[in-house]
C-alpha cells in the first residue's frame, strides 16, 4: 500500500506514454505486460547459475509494471474503458504474479514451503481486494503490501543479491539460519502478504450491514 498510494508519482511517464500509445489496444498492452512478467520469470528460475539474470530479472520486472500500469491509462484515454477490459487486465495480473512469484518458489533461491506461503499470501490479498467490491465495499487497496510494493521488491531485491555475490557469497548468515535476498523478499510476501490479506478481509466485513 505504501507504493500504491504513490503511484501519481510517476505520471509525468506515463502520461506521455499512454498518448503515445492510445492507439493500441489496451488488451494488448496488458498481454504484453504479462509475455514481460514471464520472461523476468524465466530469468529469476536460471539466475542461480547465470548471475546476470539477476539484473536482468530486475530490469524486465520494472518494464513489466511499466505496461501493467499503462494498459488502463490507454484506455481511459482512448475511451476504450469497459468491465470486460478491467476483468482481463485483472486475469492476467494475477497471472503474472504467479509466474513471477513462483518462478522464485521454485528455483535454489528459496524454500518450496515459503514460496509457497507467498503466493497464497499475494493471490489473497488481491481477490481480498476484488471481492469487496463483489460485495458492493467497492474494491479495496488497503493494507501493508500492494502490488507496487511487491512490484518495488522485485527490482530492488535481485540487484541486492547480485551484489551479495560479487562480494563472493551467495547467502546471508544471520546466525540461526542462512537466507539470501530474494528468499528474504518471499518471506515478506508470505507474511505480510497473508496480513494484508486478513486486514482486507476485515475491513471489508466490518462495512458490510
């Protein structure tokens, strides 16, 4: 949430971008911001090997929420705007979650049980999110972790762990247990995720008569 909040920050680039593209379909757009999200996915799985993936991996997510973003601007622009077009850019985001997200679950990085944590706690908090509105709420955004925060996360973590590398070591000793940056980062999304998720749960029951 701390990020979704922020989001008008950078509407001097998106702005621009979206008159760019306001003749393009906004579903495809979104379809390309997903095809994005899975070649990032592609990278976070083979990163272990190949190191560079990391950057790479960053890089390709910060253009992926670059056209997420896009998709409803382009269309509000071009008065394309329409439920159908707001229920597939809702699918395939979610979609590109799970390809990112998981593609973390299931590489050497991180623990099956925390990937797997992490991606109930993301696909939670989003249909937490949706279902209020389902219910006449209006659909909610609320909580500690929203998708521009786990968008955040997913740049800025890789690079810290390319970093960690260079220096020679591939994991964190933090006494207890050894973890390293994009397993710390599925923590975060396993329980805070699962927070927000509860958070918008209850706030959404608690407006309902």
């Amino acid at each position: 949430m701390v990020l979704d909040s922020k989001r008008k920050w950078v509407d001097f680039i998106m702005d621009p971008s979206a008159r760019l593209l306001r003749n393009v379909h906004p579903n495809n757009i979104s379809m390309l911001a997903l095809l994005i999200a899975a070649a990032a996915g592609l990278m976070f799985f083979f990163s272990d090997n190949w190191h560079l993936l990391l950057i790479g991996a960053s890089l390709t997510v910060l253009v992926s929420g670059f056209f997420d973003g896009l998709d409803g601007k382009v269309a509000r622009l071009s008065g394309k705007a329409s439920k159908k077009g707001d229920f597939v850019d809702h699918v395939l985001d979610r979609y590109a979650d799970v390809l990112l997200i998981g593609s973390v679950a299931i590489s050497s990085w991180c623990s099956p049980y925390i990937g797997v944590f992490a991606i109930v706690g993301v696909l939670l908090t989003s249909y937490m999110g949706t279902q209020a509105q389902a219910v006449g709420v209006g659909r909610h955004y609320g909580g500690v972790l929203g998708r521009a925060d786990r968008m955040a996360l997913m740049i800025f973590m890789p690079l810290l762990q390319y970093v960690l590398l260079t220096t020679g070591s591939s994991s964190l000793d933090l006494g207890v247990i050894e973890t390293n940056f994009l397993e710390i980062m599925m923590i975060w999304f396993a329980v805070v995720g699962n927070i927000t998720a509860v958070q918008r749960a209850w706030t959404t029951y608690r407006a309902l008569k």
